[in-house]
C-alpha cells in the first residue's frame, strides 16, 4: 500500500489546518447532498467544492 492511499493521510487531505472537516452532507427532500472540500482555486484563490446529490 503506497502512502497516498493510506486512511491516516486521507484524513489529512481532508481537514483544515484546524483539524476540522471540509465538507457535509445535508439531506435535501428525499435525497442526501454531500460536499467536499477539493482544494483552493489557483486562479481566484478561492475553496473548491465538489457536491453531489445520492
């Protein structure tokens, strides 16, 4: 297993300098939307976020 894929640096790509998570899942009538944190945009500096509805 390469470090990349292990859960410990997942989590670290996950959080915030402040150890919290970056993203949430809300329910939206009948289904979940779940957002994550997928990085800061080189260009206007701003957070990126991939959502999808399940």
């Amino acid at each position: 297993m390469t470090f990349a894929r292990t859960p410990a640096y997942r989590r670290h790509l996950a959080t915030t300098r402040t150890g919290r998570a970056r993203g949430s899942i809300r329910q939206r009538g009948g289904s979940l939307q779940v957002r994550a944190f997928s990085g800061v945009d080189p260009v206007l500096g701003k957070d990126r976020y991939l959502t999808r509805t399940v």
